[in-house]
C-alpha cells in the first residue's frame, strides 16, 4: 500500500516538475519572441488540403512568389518601375523588413493572379489571398536555429481552402530556402540574421542542446 502511495505521489511530482518546466519553457519562448519579431518577417503559405497533389502544388507556386517578391524587391533597389516611381517609397529603404512589406502591400493582387495563373496551368481553379498579418507560430526549428513560439508577421498566402499542412521560412533577412535539404542554415545567411537582431539575440536561436532530466531537477530544485 505505502509503495502504491509512494509510486503515484513520485508520478505526480514528476507531473508537475514537468508543467512547471513547460510553463517556464512557454514563457521564455514567448519573451525571446517578442524581441526578435519586429526585426523579421515571415512567409507562410497554405495548401488548399493535403492531398497528395495539393501539397506539390502548394510547394510549386511557394517557389514561384519567393521569386516574384525578391525579383520586385531587387527592382526597388534598382529604381525600377512604379514602386521607384512613388515619392512615398522613397523614404523606406527597399531591402529592410518595412519595404518587403511595402511591396507585398501593394502588390498582393499582381501576386495573387500571378499564382491562380499558374495554378490554373496546373489544372487546379483555386483562389489565392496573400496578406501581410500578425500570426501566433509555434516552435519552429529552421535548420540549426530555433525559431521560439510567439506573434510574428507574416506574408501569409493561403490557396484555396487553406486546410493543408503549410510550410514557412523567413522571407525577411532574405532566409527562404526551397531546398529542403538544408540541415545548417548557410553561415552567410547566419550573418545576415544576427545583423538584423539586437545584440546578443542570435545566440539564443542557436538550437540548444538540453538536458531534460537536469531541467526538471532545476525546476524542482527552485
């Protein structure tokens, strides 16, 4: 009897070690969250379901507005067509995390025909909105980084029904990479993040390496 007491009074120590570690977990993520999300900006497309042929073709026309958007961005640079032409714009640097969404803004309807064009030369008839909005992401591992859960923006494209599995990366510093293949984010691209950060940020992305055991302990311990 005392040894049943003991086992369910050990599994609900043990319980609550490992909330509490969660909650603090939780809380720590969203904090870090809170200060590297005005410094990013995400991209965020969903599939209309996910059969088999959504799913190519959600990763088919990803590809396609990546290279849309960063081929507009760069005419920004460049001083090309009407975005160069729009006093406004002027006063925002093209390639910063505000002229992406700048463009995005104002070009969300071109970008948006442009892949139900390409979708209706695939044989599919769906719709696709695209929209700069504020999104709560869970814990994403990008690479070796560690994107914690949080608010984010994000330029969220949603194709057809939107009721697929969606994949994401970080349009903004310019860390889109279709290869799936990528298991350490180039360190190129690295440096490009932690620039984009405040101080001593970067380092907390870096994808840790923990000990579960010895953080409920920690926890337990106070």
């Amino acid at each position: 009897m005392k040894r049943n007491v003991w086992m369910v009074l050990s599994a609900a120590c043990f319980l609550t070690a490992a909330l509490l570690f969660s909650a603090r977990v939780r809380a720590e993520d969203e904090r870090l969250a809170s200060v590297i999300a005005p410094q990013v900006l995400r991209f965020h497309i969903l599939a209309n379901s996910n059969r088999k042929e959504d799913q190519e073709l959600k990763l088919e026309v990803r590809s396609l507005l990546l290279e849309e958007i960063y081929k507009g961005v760069d005419g920004m640079m460049r001083g090309d067509g009407q975005m160069a032409e729009n006093a406004d714009s002027a006063e925002i640097a093209p390639f910063s995390r505000a002229g992406v969404i700048q463009y995005i803004d104002s070009h969300s309807a071109s970008l948006a025909r442009s892949a139900e064009d390409f979708i209706r030369s695939r044989g599919f008839s769906y719709p696709v909105e695209i929209q700069v909005a504020e999104s709560y992401f869970p814990t994403k591992y990008y690479g070796d980084l560690r994107f914690p859960g949080g608010v984010y923006e994000a330029a969220r494209v949603v194709i057809g029904n939107g009721k697929g599995h969606n994949w994401w990366c970080v349009l903004y510093p310019k860390l889109c990479f279709v290869d799936e293949s990528w298991a350490v984010m180039p360190e190129e691209s690295k440096q490009e993040l932690e620039a984009a950060l405040p101080d001593g940020q970067f380092e907390e992305l870096v994808r840790p390496k923990v000990e579960i055991g010895w953080k409920v302990r920690e926890v337990v311990g106070g």
